[in-house]
C-alpha cells in the first residue's frame, strides 16, 4: 500500500507537467502507476516487456487493462 507522498513526481507538478500539452477536463483520470512499482529503482532494474499487463481496478467503475506490445518500426 503506497500513497501519494511517495510518489516520485508530486501531483500537483504532474498535473502542471500534463497540462502544458493536453487540456485536462473534469474527470480526466492520470493513471501513474505505484511508487513501489518504479523499474529502474529495482535491483536489478525491471521494466515493461511485450506480454505485460498494466492494470488499473476502480471500484465502481470498472478495469483497465493494457498490454504492452512491442514497438513496430
């Protein structure tokens, strides 16, 4: 269980950082992973890989589930 106050970046510049280049409407949700979930503070550093789900559960709205997918060139 983590909280805002540990997170890397605090909200208020994320928001700030995000709104520079997209407008953020009312409900506009910032999904930002968790602190303890940072890869690159990992020993070793772990990262995404093609095949890995990011997964996002609000309690009464429903999930979100993205697979990450290898970059095509």
């Amino acid at each position: 269980d983590q909280s805002t106050a540990d997170m890397i970046f605090d909200v208020s510049f994320l928001i700030s950082y995000l709104s520079r280049a997209m407008t953020l409407l009312p409900g506009t949700v910032i999904y930002t992973g968790t602190p303890s979930g940072v890869g690159v503070a990992r020993k070793p550093p772990r990262f995404l890989r093609p095949g890995d789900v990011c997964e996002v559960d609000i309690e009464g709205i429903g999930v979100l589930r993205n697979r990450v997918v290898a970059e095509t060139i």
